[in-house]
C-alpha cells in the first residue's frame, strides 16, 4: 500500500496539485478473514486502505483522476466529488444587493396600494446561503453542473 500511496502522491503532485489542496482523508489497518486457499483454509491477512482528498479546478479534475488511476492501477477507487465555488463572497455581496433592491420595490408597491407612503429603514436582516452560478466543466467525466448561492435579506420600514 505504501508504494501506491507514493505514487498517487507522485502522480498528484506532477499534476501541479500544491500541498495546501491535498489532505489525507481516512487511513485504515483491518484484519481480513475472507481469503481462503483452494484447501479451504481461511488465511487472516492485514488489509491497509488510505483516502486522500484533493482540490483542484473542475477543468484538471477528470484528467488527473485518469492519470491517478492509470498510475495506481488496481485498488484505485474513486469514493466522491464534487464541485464547490471556492470564493463566493462576490456572488453573495451580488446576491445580497439584489435581494434588497427586491425588497424595496415591494415594501413601495405594498405603500402605494395602502396609501402610505415608505418611510425610513427600522431594522434590517442578512440571512445569506448559497444567484446561480454555472460553472465551466472540463475534459474528462467530471460535470460541475449548478452552484447556488442565494441571499435573503427581511427589511422593516417605517411607513409614513
């Protein structure tokens, strides 16, 4: 297990994978009581798995999955991916100033239809969670599909 654990590092690494994007995952030792010789006899044997996971941008990641596997050859499994936006915070400063736009527009309809006119802001909330943002796939089988990010902001006016 060691030598193929070197060699996915390698083959990470040669990707152009800096340190800070790669982390060990899982590290297990178990003992195996399912390997039976042709006699029948059942042989204990240590099993040693280890998981690493990576970063990389969703255009390397079907590539370097081919060149991982390629490389490790049999025991290599792929257990989970996916695709996150790694700074979002433009998107929600972007999403926030939308959803308060969107606010305002209906606290004034809600003012004329009342015949009231809006007042000054009384309180405001930010309850931010994840506009749509479609992110570019590359070579390979890896799709990046949809990340949401959406903004939720409750305002309160005064009306006059």
């Amino acid at each position: 297990m060691i030598a193929k654990s070197e060699l996915l590092m390698t083959t990470i690494r040669s990707a152009g994978v800096p340190d800070t994007d790669i982390r060990t995952a899982a590290l297990s030792v178990h003992l195996d009581h399912s390997h039976a010789f042709p006699s029948g006899v059942l042989e204990a044997r240590h099993v040693a798995a280890s998981s690493v996971a990576v970063t990389v941008p969703i255009a390397s990641a079907g590539p370097l999955i081919d060149s991982a596997a390629a490389a490790v050859g049999e025991g290599f499994t792929l257990q989970s991916g996916g695709a996150t936006v790694r700074d979002s915070s433009g998107l929600y400063a972007s999403a926030r100033e939308d959803a308060i736009r969107n606010a305002k527009t209906q606290a004034e309809q809600m003012a004329t239809a009342l015949g009231v006119r809006l007042g000054q802001v009384l309180s405001a909330t930010d309850d931010s969670g994840s506009p749509v943002v479609r992110m570019q796939s590359g070579p390979g089988a890896i799709e990046a599909g949809l990340q949401a990010v959406t903004a939720t902001v409750r305002v309160t006016f005064k009306l006059d």
